[in-house]
C-alpha cells in the first residue's frame, strides 16, 4: 500500500467538498529513511566482509576450528545476555541516541583490532574480547534501527520499507564476503579496516537523521520487567512453537559460513573463492525478497515456517557431498529463498501487535529467544568440525532441521495458524 485515505463523511448539506485522499511521497524519496538504509547497509557489508576475516586470521593464529567457533560463540552468547536489558534501556531511552552508542562502540572494537594488526600485536584474547563488544552492542544497534525505522516510515509504506530491507541484507551478503576474501589477501588487517569504515558511515547517518516525532517511552520500564516481552511470546502455544522452530534453524544456520569456510579449506579452495561462494547467500536473498509477498499471500504463516525449515534439511546435507566454491555457492543459493519471507513473517506476527512503548523489550525478547541457538551451534560446530570433518559435520545439522521441521509440522494447530487480519 502507497497511499493513505481519509474518512470522506462530512455534514449533510452544507456543501463543502468530501476531503481527497492524501497520497504519501513514495518511498524512495524519505530521504530519513534512506539514509539509515545507507548507513546500516553500510555497516552490514563491513561486518559480513569481517565474518570472513575473524575465522581466518583465527585459524591462522592458532590452527584450529575450535577456537574459531569460539569466537562465534563468545559474540552470541554476548549478543543474548544483553538482549533483554536492550529491550528496557530501548524503551526507557531516545532510540536515536542509543544506535549512535551502539555505533560508537563497534567503530571502537574494529579499529582497535585494526591497530593491532597493523603493529603485528593481534592475538586471540584481544580478538574474543571483540567477539564480546561486537555481540554486546549487535541488540542495541539493530532494534534502535527497527524501531527507528517506524519512526520515520508511514504505516502504509512499512510492508515497503522491510521489503527494502531485505534487499539490503543480502546486497550487503552479496558484496561483503567476497569484499572479506579479497581484502584479506591484502593483509589481516585490511578487511577490518573496511568493517570499521562501514559502521562509521552508520555512525554519521544516525547523527543526521532524526525523527519526525518522538517516540513513545515507558518510563516504568526496568530490570524488573525485563522478562515481559519473553513472558508474553511464551503464553501463546503456537508462537512459542513458531519460535522454537526459528531458534532451531539458527542453531543450524548461524554457523554454516564456519562450515562452509572449513570444508572449502580442506579443498584447498583460495580465501577470494571462498568469498565468492559465501556470496551466494546473499543471491539467494535476493531472489527470495522477491517472492515475500507471493509466499506471505500463498501458504498460512506455520505452513510457510515448516516449510522453510523442512526445505533447508537437503540443502545442508548436499553441502557435505559437494566439492568446489561454486557448486558450494548454488546451494547456498537455494537454502537463502526462504528466508526474506521468514524475516518478515516474525515482523508481521509479532512486532506490529505491541504498542510502540514496549516494542523495544518484544523485538529484542523475540531476537533472544531465537538467538539461543546461535552460541550453542556456533560452538557445536567448532567441535564437530574438529571432530566429524567438513561432510559430517554438516549431514548431522541436516538432521537437527528434518526432525524440528517433522516435529513441527505433527502441531496441528501451528498448521492452522492465521496471518492477523492487520496484516493485509
């Protein structure tokens, strides 16, 4: 929807004109909007071209896959713990202010592993201690940008903004690992270099952009109520089986870009081809921003979620059979068309549903929920990894998803479940 309309009733005889609708600027021309779209498309490219880079120069520091998933699990694990004290301070605080911190904070972590690259004084404690800034301030940054987002966006043009959205994900998936690969063949240091230049761009776009209004706040807001938004997911059986399932598929997915890095090293496949081959999630992407409204029109909103999960079973299981860069990248291809539609199924279903004061505490609750698995797959990769190799580590997580997926779909009540009727 592009326009809004105004209620045209007016007095009975007293001639006056019923009102026109008033159209709303289409959306590429709320320049607010596109700017924070600029500045955090600019600082997800740096942090996807760094998420080639921080297993790599781990694994050259030390040799091992293990500590690498450390690393993975250090950021998530920081990432959870802060999630829902996030969501209080988000909702007590100006939204604005708080992504110019979180912004702040990340410039500050990259650049200083920066430095000490280019001293020659990187070492893996320095680079777990970013793990842990990067993944506490990863709830502050995003949900102030969602929730800044709707500060600045129509309600009729949101469905248009997240679609936008999505675009910018997987752009910035497109560009930044191959930009990581490549960059790294220069010098450990230089694709953190660019990663701290992206969040720098972010930084100067959320000085500059200020909303029309305020936002609504809860100054009641505190640790006592941290677990509101958790509670209130959890009372509802079908949506805290639908996030469940999400937790699962992230358990999963979160560290496939350690995976696939691994099993193309045990290739011998160059740090560029890695890159380009971690890219096609991001084509993937793509492609699958494109089908959200078919899919979101087409299949109920737990059919679509099994769906999604159930789909990403074979993908995983043929990444342990495949050899080369390339053939890797077409199945990370088809793994990625789903997930746009998932993204902003959660949105649709959860996030429209609460008031604007306690928005902050159900997005980053919703974004804790789901992200307990990332730290605990992150790490079991690491082992598996170690332990299983490349193609058994990754025929293992292609069962996790069949039995969540198969799990899932014997709920019929999931299977029931309704979009909201705000969400036409």
């Amino acid at each position: 929807m592009t326009a809004s309309t105004i209620d045209s009733s007016t007095g009975q005889g007293t001639g006056a004109p019923a009102p026109q609708p008033t159209a709303l600027p289409p959306l590429r021309r709320n320049w607010r909007f596109q700017l924070l779209w600029l500045g955090s498309a600019s600082a997800l490219t740096g942090i996807t071209a760094a998420d080639v880079a921080y297993p790599l120069v781990v694994l050259a520091l030390t040799g091992s896959p293990a500590w690498a998933g450390l690393f993975g699990v250090i950021q998530a694990a920081a990432t959870v713990l802060c999630g829902l004290p996030a969501g209080v301070l988000l909702d007590r605080r100006d939204r604005r202010r708080v992504l110019i911190a979180a912004e702040t904070l990340r410039v500050t972590a990259t650049g200083s592993v920066v430095l000490a690259g280019l001293v020659g004084a990187l070492t893996l404690p320095h680079l777990l201690l970013v793990a842990a800034v990067l993944g506490a301030a990863q709830p502050l940054g995003g949900a102030a940008r969602m929730l800044l987002v709707r500060a600045v966006v129509a309600p009729e043009q949101l469905s248009a903004a997240l679609t936008q959205d999505e675009l910018r994900v997987s752009l910035a998936e497109l560009a930044g690992p191959p930009l990581g690969g490549f960059l790294y063949g220069f010098g450990r240091a230089v694709p953190f270099v660019f990663s701290a230049l992206g969040f720098a761009v972010s930084l100067i776009c959320a000085l500059i952009v200020r909303p029309l209004q305020p936002t609504a706040t809860d100054p009641g807001a505190s640790l006592r109520t941290v677990f509101d938004g958790v509670r209130s997911l959890w009372q509802a059986p079908t949506l805290r089986l639908a996030l469940l399932l999400v937790t699962a598929l992230n358990a999963c997915g979160a560290p496939l870009s350690l995976a696939v890095i691994y099993r193309l090293r045990e290739q011998h496949t160059p740090a560029w081809a890695i890159g380009a081959a971690l890219a096609g999630s991001a084509v993937g992407g793509l492609a699958g921003a494109a089908l959200v409204g078919f899919l979101h029109r087409r299949f109920r909103p737990g059919t679509l979620l099994i769906g999604i999960v159930g789909l990403e079973a074979p993908v995983f299981a043929a990444l342990g059979f495949v050899d080369g860069p390339w053939a890797t990248g077409a199945l990370l291809v088809a793994g990625m068309l789903g997930i746009p539609a998932l993204s902003v199924l959660l949105d649709v279903l959860i996030f429209r549903q609460v008031p604007d004061a306690q928005r902050g505490r159900t997005i980053t609750a919703t974004m804790t929920v789901v992200g307990l698995g990332i730290p605990l797959g992150s790490g079991a990769v690491g082992l598996l990894l170690q332990f299983l190799g490349g193609a058994g580590c990754m025929l293992l997580l292609a069962a996790v998803l069949a039995l969540a997926a198969l799990r899932a779909a014997a709920v019929p009540e999931l299977r029931r479940a309704v979009w909201p009727s705000s969400a036409a």
